[in-house]
C-alpha cells in the first residue's frame, strides 16, 4: 500500500524539492523574499537529516542547492560581512571579501547570459513577423502589379553608385588597425594529491578558463564533491582539482 502511494507525493523537478526544503527548513530556505547565506557543508547536513526519507536521494539535493545558490535573489544576498545560515538558521561564518565577489561576478554573467537569451528571441520573433509579412504581400492579387509596369524605368546613376565601394575602401584604408587583446599568462596549477583530498581542505577547481576556489565537503574513491564560495555545490573528478 505504502509503495503506491509514494510515487505520487515524490517530488517530480528540482522546483517541488526547493518548496519541499523550504516547508522542511523555513529558517534556512525561502521562495521569496529576501534569502540568506547558507552555511559552508549544508550538503552533507542535508543528508544527514533527510537520509531516512525516501522523498529524498543526494542527486536532487545537489541539484537543488545549485539551482538555489545560483538563483539570483541568493547571489545578491551573498555580500562581505553577512552572516551564513545553518538549517535551523543560526548564524555562523561570515561571508569574506573573496566570496563576496564571486557571487556578485556571477550575478553579473548570468543576468547578461539572460539578456542575451532575452534578444535572441525578440529577434526570432521579429524575423517570424517579417516572414509572414513577406507572405501576405506575395498573395496579394496580380492586378496591383500592373499600374507599376506603366510607370518610366528608373535609370541608376552609375557614377555614384561606382563610387560607393572606393568611398568605403578609403575609409577602411585609414581607419587604425585594432590592437590585439592582451593575452593574460595563467598561473601554474598544481594538481592536488591524495593527502589533499579531505573534507575542509581548500582547493581550487577549473570550471571554464578560470580556476575557482572551493572547499571540499566530501570523497567518495575518486570523485570529489565541493562547494563553490557563492555556496554552489559540484561534483567533480580529482583529477579536476588543484591546490589552493
């Protein structure tokens, strides 16, 4: 009986597990409003606390702590000085300089990420409009067509439209050459070795051209979980790590 009535109250997408956290954890999580820092290694408190409910696996946790961290009422939230939360919402560790940072760089991509998402589909929608349009006028009846053919052939004056091409090549003849982006030389990364692989230990993690810094929160063999200094958590190979 239990068996089939689970299925139905599971949780189906990493919004529903947010709403679940948040009915679970209201000090800790919220919907709407003003959100509050979570406190480093709230992964692994999570799992603790959660490991008998079957509503639960550490996949749709992780899942749902990035999705939260990387929201951009939680990016926003994560400024120098305030304090991180636990489950039950008791102060801890405050947010550094360094963390603050990054939350807000990321805040910044992401909300340009959005607008070129945003401008992408409004020029999608206007090419749509201008396709449709395309196709009425071709529909139109034939007869319209005709007073136009009574009309004097337009004779194009071919000196001006000559000197169109020599005009623009003279200018693209004096314009100054563009001067080659400075190529800033990356510091070598040391990859980190097995003594380094404990949970606290400060790393960094190369996700896209720049290395990040991270905390490790937990080793399971060879792969590694880390939480980000905006609070995101990532699971990722050792071989992707390297020291802090």
């Amino acid at each position: 009986m239990t068996s089939q009535v689970e299925p139905q109250v599971k949780p189906h997408n990493v919004k529903e597990i947010v709403a679940l956290l948040t009915e679970q954890f209201p000090l800790c999580f919220s919907q709407s409003g003003e959100a509050k820092p979570l406190k480093i290694g709230i992964f692994q408190d999570l799992v603790e606390r959660l490991k008998d409910n079957p509503l639960f696996s550490k996949t749709q946790l992780r899942q749902a702590l990035r999705v939260y961290t990387s929201s951009w009422r939680y990016l926003d939230a994560v400024k120098a000085g305030v304090a991180r939360i636990d489950l039950e919402g008791v102060a801890g560790d405050l947010v550094d300089e360094q963390q603050a940072e990054h939350a807000a760089k990321t805040l910044v991509e992401s909300k340009a990420k959005a607008a070129e998402v945003r401008k992408a589909k409004a020029l999608e929608h206007k090419a749509r409009q201008q396709q449709l349009k395309a196709q009425a006028d071709a529909s139109q009846p034939a007869s319209t067509d005709v007073a136009k053919t009574d009309k004097p052939a337009y004779k194009k004056n071919a000196p001006r439209t000559a000197a169109k091409p020599a005009k623009s090549s003279t200018l693209k003849e004096n314009r100054p050459a563009k001067s080659a982006t400075p190529v800033v030389a990356e510091k070598a990364l040391q990859a980190v070795t097995t003594v380094d692989l404990v949970v606290g230990a400060k790393v960094l993690i190369k996700l896209g051209q720049n290395p990040m810094p991270a905390t490790i929160v937990e080793v399971v063999k060879q792969d590694v979980v880390v939480q980000l200094a905006s609070g995101m958590v990532v699971k990722t190979h050792s071989g992707s790590l390297y020291q802090a």
